[in-house]
C-alpha cells in the first residue's frame, strides 16, 4: 500500500506536465524527463514519557519513529526553473502504551501514520517562483503559520503560491490554500477553490538592523488576521549581539465559510515583544506574548495553523487555548537563557508564567499556571544529531477555552530523540 501511495504520488506529478503541455516530444526527439535527482532520507525515533499529575489515564510511554523518504528534481524536460519534490513519511509506534494508540494512556499526538507528506510543482522564473501541490510551509518562526516538525507526523498544504522578489529589500508570498493535512488525520481539511483560505506576507529590509513585515491571513472558517511586524538585530562585536521583535495583529470574522455551519463571529487582538542578546555563545531572551480575550463574540485571539509546540510552553498545556482562543485572554512571560557551542552543544532552560488577561469566572482567577522547560542537543556527526528535553507544567487554576477549564492539573514530559538525515 506504501509503494502503490509513492508510485501515484510519482504518475500526478508526470501527469500535470503532460497536462498542461509542458512536455510535447513533437517539440525535441531527445529531452531528459527529469534530471538533476536528488534522494534524500531522515529516520528519527524519538522516546516520549508524559505523567498527567492525577489523571485518570495511565503514564504514557511512546516509542515512535518517524521515516522520510524523498527526492527533489532540479530540472524537468531540460525546462530552466522547472522542478518538483515528492516526498513520503512513516509514523510507526514500537511502544504504544499512549493515546490514541490505546485509550487508558495519557497522549501523545504520534499515531501510526503514513501518508505522501510533499509532492509539489515549481516553475521559477526571473524573481518569481510559481508553486502548486502539497508542501510545507513556513513564515518567518512559527508563529502563525509553520510545519509542526517537532511531532512525528509534520503538517502540510495544498497550495496554488508565487512567491516573489520585486526588488532588493523587498519579497512576497501569495498563497491559496486549498487543504490542510495536520500532525492527526482528525485535522485535516478541504476547501473548495472559490473558498481557499488565503495567505499575504511581505518583507521589506528597511536598514540592516530593522525589517518590517505585513501580513494577511484569511482563515475561511475561522478568522482573518491582519498585522504587523518589526525585527532585527545589531552586532556591537564580533561576539556580542543584540536582537528585537515588536508584532501586533488583529483579527475579525473570517470573510467566508466553507466547512462551518455558521460564520464566526470574531473581533479581538494580539502582540508580541521580545528583545535577546548573545555573548560568546551564551545567550538570554525574554518575552511577552499577549492573546485577546474572545470579549462576547465566539472566540478570542488564536493560532490554529502555527507550530505551536514552540511556543507558550513544551508542555503543550495551553496548545488548545492557542489553536482555539483563550476566552479570557492571555498574558505570557517566557525568560530563557542559554550555551551554544559547536563542540559541546546546545543547553537551554526557560521559565513561563501564564495569566488570563482578564478575570476567569469559572476559576475566580486569572492565575493559569507555569512552566520550567530544559533542553540539550548536539550535533553527534554531519548526519545525526541527538536532543533531549523536559517540560514541568505547575498549574494554577487553568484556562477557559469554548467555556471549558483546561489546565489545573500538573504536568510532565520529557522526551529523548535520535534524528538522522541523509
């Protein structure tokens, strides 16, 4: 069965040339279908214990391994510009005692899986890259729109994109979206063509120390988010630099509907500000994350389509307050410091606090709980590198998302991961 989903994925991509009347062998008796081929391989098994502090499910003990296979090709029928890439991935569990491999396990959102992961057309020409198919896809660190590559299972979407760069300082992307494949099947999504979800970002350097970014994300179903971005960094020596992030957005009701029964009603806001510094490897940030409260309507400031294991905690606590909205708000302060190092690795600690923006009626408090996080990680040799982490949830009195407390009990992780790519 994966070889016949490989094999297909292979005769859509001939298939689209041979469309679209790229390829005509009236036109040349001898062109290359593909060349330039490039395979390419990651296999990642990866420990996960999680301990839910009085639950009713047993301690979760995952051992899951995540296999990529894929292949970019950097010229079709000898075309300048013309490429593709497809790509499979395989999520096997060797330890399954988690949900939702087995019901009385605490989870860990790692199923057995397989599905092609990548299989997109690209055409480049001058400035301009022209994309269709399924692709990851990544703006600037995740915030709002990301592959979720920490889980086992990436996320990835059907695209109809330009991507673009009118002048020096300047670059565009302009996407449709017309399916969304998330890290668990129960996440993926379709949308009709005159419906596609639709995604703005432009980038403009401004100086070399201050880069400013507007963006629009309509979410069909959910919410439009529009904003803005300032960010850069300033070396003071060879060793020392400081960096700054400043990011507001505001989001309304999603100008059309697909999927949902009914339109959302949706008005709040949010923002970010972070300022790091780094010194011969030793590195400290801290930052403030502010989510709007849902303030009557149906829901406050989200995220859904972001990697959001990378933020508001490794816990992965507030991730359903992030991806839906956090009735009340949320105010975050994450402090975290840090070595990096080329021969003896990355060490790294962080301290959050949560607070709902607003007092929470169901938990007589605005105090939702923290967060001690810890991470090591190491290059091993050019193609295998090794990471290990841990997430201490503390909880208060939690947070209310869709009227529900989410939150209250404590919470422990850890995870040991092995990640070879070739």
């Amino acid at each position: 069965m994966k070889k016949n989903k490989i094999f297909s994925a292979g005769l859509l991509a001939a298939g689209l040339l041979l469309n679209n009347g790229i390829y005509n062998p009236s036109k040349a008796e001898e062109i290359s279908f593909i060349d330039n081929v490039k395979p390419y391989l990651e296999f990642r098994p990866r420990y996960e214990f999680v301990d839910v502090k009085n639950s009713l499910n047993k301690n979760a003990n995952a051992l899951t391994v995540r296999t990529v296979i894929g292949t970019k090709i950097n010229k079709i029928l000898n075309i300048k510009g013309l490429s593709a890439q497809l790509e499979a991935t395989d999520v096997s569990a060797v330890i399954d005692n988690y949900s939702p491999q087995k019901s009385d396990y605490d989870t860990v959102p790692d199923p057995d899986n397989t599905r092609i992961s990548q299989a997109f057309v690209s055409y480049s020409y001058g400035n301009y890259t022209f994309i269709g198919g399924r692709k990851y896809v990544i703006i600037d660190d995740h915030r709002f729109i990301g592959n979720v590559g920490w889980r086992q299972m990436p996320q990835s979407f059907g695209i109809l994109a330009v991507t673009g760069k009118p002048t020096k300082n300047l670059d565009f992307l302009l996407a449709g979206v017309y399916e969304r494949k998330g890290i668990v099947d129960d996440f993926n999504t379709d949308w009709k063509l005159d419906k596609m979800p639709i995604v703005l970002d432009v980038n403009y350097k401004v100086i070399p120390v201050l880069k400013i970014k507007g963006f629009a994300y309509l979410l069909t179903d959910i919410h439009n988010t529009y904003g803005v971005k300032a960010s850069g960094d300033y070396s003071i020596s060879e060793n020392t630099k400081i960096s700054y992030l400043g990011e507001y957005a505001k989001q309304t009701d999603p100008y059309t509907k697909d999927n949902a029964t009914t339109k959302p009603d949706v008005d709040t806001s949010y923002y970010r500000l972070k300022i790091g510094a780094s010194v011969k490897g030793i590195f400290g940030n801290i930052m403030y994350t502010h989510f709007g409260d849902k303030n009557g309507k149906t829901a406050g400031f989200s995220t859904p389509l972001a990697t959001l294991h990378k933020f508001d905690g490794w816990s992965d606590v507030l991730l359903k307050g992030a991806a839906n909205g956090f009735d009340y708000g949320l105010n975050e302060i994450c402090l975290s410091a840090g070595y990096k190092d080329k021969n003896i690795g990355k060490v790294m600690v962080a301290y959050l606090l949560f607070k709902a923006d607003k007092n929470q009626t169901q938990t007589g408090s605005k105090n939702i709980g923290s967060e001690i996080d810890a991470l090591y990680a190491k290059k091993l040799t050019k193609r295998l590198s090794f990471l290990t982490k841990i997430a201490l949830y503390n909880a208060d009195k939690g947070y209310v998302t869709g009227g529900e407390v989410n939150g209250t009990k404590d919470v422990t992780k850890l995870w040991i991961q092995l990640d070879y790519k070739y």
